[in-house]
C-alpha cells in the first residue's frame, strides 16, 4: 500500500486472492490501474510465489473475474513506461499475453523486478530438476549394465587351450625380436628426454603432443 496503490481495489482483489490460494502459495505484491481521469473499477495484478493473476472488475464491479498463469509457463515478462503510467504484461509457453496500462510507474517496476526474480528461482528449479532426471537415468543404465556384466566371466576359463601357441617350431622363430628391443629402449629415452624438456617449461604442451604422436608414430 505503499506505491500509490487504490486501497479499494487491493481490498477487493486481496479478498478474492486469499480464496484462490493454493497450499503454499503466498502473496508477493499487488499493483492497481490507475487512470488519468476517472480511476473507477481498476484492472488489478498480483504476484504469488507459485503464479501470476491478473484481475479484471465485471458486472459494475459486483464480481471480480482473473485469468492466472503459472510461472513455469511464464517465458517473459515486459514493462514499458509512458508519458502516463506504465503498462507490465507477460507472456506464455503458449503465446497467450495479457497485460494492464495505466500502472503507476513504481508498481509496474516492483512488478517487472518481482516477476524477474520469481522468473530466475523457476528456471534454477527448472534446472536442478533436469539435472536430477538426468543422473537418475544415468543411474539406471549403470545398474541394468552391472546386472549384466556378470555373464560375460561365464565363458572366460574356455579360452585355456592356449600351450598350443607355445610349442612353435625353433628353427621358424625369426630374430626380429633381437631387433626391436633397442628399438622399444631407444623410444622410451627418447620420450622421457622429452617428458624432461615438458616438465622444465622448454617446450609447450602442444610441441610435447606433436612431438610425442611423431615417435610413437615410428612404431
């Protein structure tokens, strides 16, 4: 009542509100039309925790009729500011707007600035919901996997048959691998001489990269 609010039509509106209110659900602000001429039945809005209404007089002002939107399918909300007053709307998932003129200024601003903030715990609501629904089926693949997996060590004492691999020919046994041991012996210098340049500073990481894939390369 502190914004130039219509004592009437905050009276008005706050009784038909505490009757609409769900479990939980708290009021946060309400702003009342303020008409350059004659101010009489004012188009109200009003923010709650869980919604936003917007109230319209009808049948000279003997009922009161409101259409409300949720905040999680509120995409925006908009304020724009005119020689007289201000006129606050907002916008759906579905497309639907609505909105009231003639706000004073100061309540289409703590509108648009409450509206804002409810806005910003939705999509971090939003967000942390996602994110549960995400691990939770992570979860679920990780556990149908490890119920699975035990079936695979069944079938590994089969593959035992191996001494037939052992028993080669002596004289078929090329020396080639004489051979390669320097080979491997050399790289393994090589790459901890380069590790040693990295690990100094003489050298950048992607020099260290290029330089380790060209060695390993020789293989």
């Amino acid at each position: 009542m502190n914004d130039q609010q219509d004592p009437k039509a905050v009276e008005k509106v706050y009784t038909r509100l505490v009757d609409l209110l769900t479990t939980g659900e708290e009021i946060i602000y309400i702003a009342t039309q303020k008409k350059p001429l004659v101010n009489i039945l004012p188009d109200c809005v009003a923010l709650t925790n869980k919604r936003i209404l917007f109230f319209t007089p009808a049948n000279l002002g003997l009922s009161i009729k409101f259409v409300d939107f949720v905040w999680k399918d509120v995409i925006d909300v908009f304020i724009k500011e005119e020689i007289i007053g201000a006129v606050f709307s907002a916008k759906t998932t579905n497309g639907a707007e609505m909105g009231v003129d003639y706000l004073p200024k100061v309540q289409a601003r703590k509108l648009y600035q409450y509206a804002q903030e409810r806005k910003e715990e939705e999509r971090e609501a939003r967000r942390l919901r996602d994110l549960e629904e995400k691990r939770a089926e992570s979860g679920s693949f990780n556990f149908e996997h490890q119920q699975s997996a035990p079936a695979t060590p069944v079938h590994q004492p089969e593959p035992q048959p191996e001494p037939v691999y052992t028993a080669p020919p002596v004289a078929v046994a090329p020396p080639p691998p004489v051979h390669e041991e320097p080979k491997k012996d050399e790289l393994t210098e090589k790459l901890k001489k380069l590790r040693v340049l990295f690990d100094n500073g003489l050298i950048s990481q992607d020099e260290y990269n290029a330089k380790k894939l060209e060695l390993l390369s020789d293989l």
